[in-house]
C-alpha cells in the first residue's frame, strides 16, 4: 500500500500510429541514403545535373553543343568570339511508386519493419534501374510513361558480335564513341552476359578475362564491367557518364492506417522521382550478341 508520499513508477505509452510512424514518418530522405544501388546514381554510368523539387515533370540543363575553337592570341589583342554553341537539354521526369500492405501486428516488431524497409528500397531501386534501362518509347509524348530508357533511345551505335568477336567489339565500340567526340567510362552487361564474358577461353583454353581461382572484377578494354540485372539477355551497353544526364529527388515516404482501418492494417507508400536523357547518343553504343 502506496502512503501519500510514495513515489509510483509510470511507464510511457504510445499509440499504434505512433509506433507505425516510426518505420516511415512521414518525410523525405535522401536518395545516397535510401537507394544508394541506384544504377542511375553510379557516377560512372551518369552524372547528376540537376535535383528535382516538388514534382516538376521537366528539368533544363545547359550543355556544349559543339565544341568552341580555341587558338593562340598576341598579347593584348582581342580574343575573337568562337562560333561554339552553347543549347539545353529537357530532361523528362517520372514518378516511381510502391505501397504495400502490414499488419498491425507485425508493425509492432522493430525486424519486421526493417525487413520492409529494406524491401522497399530494393523494389524501388529494381523498378528504377529496369527504366533507366529498357523503359519502352510510346508513339506519343502523352502517351509515353516515364523517360524512355537508354537502350531504346533513337541513335544509339548498334554493333553487332559473336562470342568470339565479343572483346574486339568493345574495342570497335569505345573507337566510336571517342571519334564521335565521347569519352566511354563503362560497360554494362547483367549476370548472364557476365558468365559469358567469364567463360571466354584463349586458344590454349585458359581464361581470358579472369583468374577464375581469384574474385577478379572486369574489366575489358580498361573500362571496368558493370553488372546489373536489369540489362537483356546477349546485349552489353558502353556508356559515356558525361553523356548520360540525369536529375533524381528524394525518396519520399509515408505510412498510414486510415484506408485499412477495418483491416487493422497499414500502408506504406514510398515514391521517387527520376529523370534521365542522354545528350549525344551517338556516344553510346549497344553490343547485340548473336550465339
């Protein structure tokens, strides 16, 4: 029995919502931190131009569209204008989406939320990296659904291989891209392709890439091979990052119990908003493997 002066432990206690709130307040978080395996954030792949705010459709970016010519000057004479000119590419954004469904129940366990958490960004990030990518071209600017991806841009360098002439491909490739004024900085192939890339053996049936008895990365031509899941089967893509101009936002997430109220449920939405185009496409080339 508790006399008048006796002190009483109180414990603190928090609502459902509350407790739901604390796997996705509701609040933006930067894109390095919420999806840092984003394709289009690798700097070797893309450069980021621009950061989009609310959700505007449409970022501008200044780019050189022919380079000036420079040249010698006497001392104190005047420097004569170039006829270099300077234009802007409209980068076309779009907005990725996912909500799901989550007990109240399991809300309540701090595993359960991290698992979703992490879910999440790999849906994103999966959803993204595929757009980025293979994103198809519709017949008309209303129709089209987010930017087109790269591959299925207009003006791209198609060349065409076979398994033996794969490693001279991108040697034909990266000669184009550099007469064409660009600067390759990568090769993106998916695991497929990579087993292919491999597996490729020199005339005494040794390896020719790798030391298979080693975790090697590859590398063909000195540009470093990157692997993503999202590429098409027998297709490898040499990119130019400077080339690629790309506007991203934060990823914006949000949870409420309101529509599932009878459920005793809650939904979590996470949204992103990304924009990508490239500048000179001409500077890119897609490698079709035929077997």
């Amino acid at each position: 029995m508790y006399g008048p002066e006796s002190s009483i432990m109180t414990a603190t206690t928090h609502t459902t919502e509350e407790k739901l709130k604390g796997l996705y307040p509701d609040q933006s978080f930067p894109y390095k931190e919420a999806v840092p395996s984003a394709l289009i954030l690798d700097p070797r792949v893309s450069t980021i131009a621009g950061a989009i705010e609310g959700d505007a459709p449409v970022i501008r970016v200044p780019y050189v569209k022919s380079d000036p010519e420079a040249g010698f000057v006497k001392e104190g004479a005047e420097i004569q204008e170039s006829d270099g000119q300077l234009d802007e590419v409209l980068v076309r954004t779009g907005k990725i989406a996912t909500i799901i469904r989550q007990s109240n129940e399991s809300a309540s366990f701090s595993t359960a939320t991290e698992l979703i958490a992490a879910g999440v960004s790999r849906s994103i990030v999966t959803k993204a990296d595929s757009a980025f990518l293979t994103n198809a071209k519709a017949g008309s600017e209303d129709e089209q659904n987010g930017p087109v991806g790269l591959l299925n841009v207009d003006g791209l360098n198609v060349i065409e291989a076979t398994e033996s002439t794969l490693v001279d491909s991108v040697a034909d490739a990266k000669a184009t891209i550099g007469t064409n004024n660009g600067t390759p900085t990568a090769i993106i192939v998916n695991f497929k392709t990579e087993a292919t890339l491999r597996k490729l053996k020199d005339s005494t049936k040794k390896a020719l890439l790798i030391d298979p008895t080693k975790a090697d990365a590859l590398m063909l031509h000195g540009l470093p091979v990157i692997i993503n899941k999202a590429m098409p089967d027998n297709t490898m893509f040499v990119v130019s990052a400077a080339e690629i101009i790309a506007a991203v936002g934060n990823v914006k997430l949000a949870a409420s119990g309101d529509a599932l109220f009878s459920y005793d449920s809650i939904q979590r939405r996470a949204t992103w908003r990304i924009g990508y185009k490239p500048v000179h496409a001409d500077r890119l080339a897609k490698i079709t493997i035929t077997e």
